[in-house]
C-alpha cells in the first residue's frame, strides 16, 4: 500500500515539474500504450476492454489536436491537426469495422512523431545548455 501511495506521488510530482516537451512526449507515450492495450484486447475478444482503450487513445489525440499553438508555426500545427485527424478517423473504423490494422497504422504514425520530438526535445535542451 505504500509503495502504490510512493509511486502515484512519483508521477504526480513528474507531472508538475514536466517542462513542455516532456508532457508531450508523455501523451504519446500514453496514446501509444493504450492503442497497444487496445489491440491486445481485440486480439483476444475483450470488445469493451478495445473499446475502452481506443476512447483513451481518442481522448489523447482529441488533447493533441487542441493543445497545438497556431501561432508559433502555423504550416506546423496544420499538417499536424490533419495528421491527428487521420488518425481519429482511422480509430474510428477500428470500432465501426473492426479494422485492427488501423490501431498498429495510427501507433506507427504516433511512434514516428514521438522520435521526431524527442530529438527536438533533445536538441533544443542542448542548444539551452549551451547558452548558459
């Protein structure tokens, strides 16, 4: 019991002092494991467990989609919000059609991006290192 009560307060704390790259790369990392979550289930008849995940995984890229900043890089947050719309598209035809192809299509697409800012993460704490 204390060790659960040690960790919840472990993440909760690394959620408070999580600078912005890094909650970003932690909603990936939470949207993919649900998506992996969701695929297990459907792999082995757990309907409602599928269904449960890939609302997750939607409510997720929903998160995404209305945290992008317009303003910083417009051309940016609208390939983006269409990426991300694709993908909730795709997940939708994971309920509607039973495509489970779509659940590992939207992680590939989710895995890519998460390299691709965490190297920015990276790069952009080295290059603020370096200023100081």
């Amino acid at each position: 019991m204390a060790v659960s009560k040690a960790y919840s307060q472990y993440q909760e704390n690394q959620l408070f002092t999580a600078t912005p790259g890094q909650l970003l790369l932690l909603t990936y990392d939470s949207t993919i494991r649900f998506l992996k979550q969701a695929k297990e289930a459907a792999l082995d008849g757990r309907e409602s467990d599928r269904t449960y995940n890939i609302l997750k995984a939607t409510n997720l890229l929903l998160e995404l989609s209305g945290s992008l900043n317009h303003s910083a890089n417009e051309e940016l947050a609208a390939t983006l919000l269409g990426l991300y719309k694709y993908m909730l598209e795709r997940l939708v035809s994971v309920e509607q059609n039973g495509d489970i192809g779509a659940i590992d299509e939207v992680e590939r697409l989710l895995t890519s991006l998460r390299e691709a800012w965490a190297e920015a993460d990276r790069l952009s704490r080295a290059e603020a290192a370096a200023v100081q």
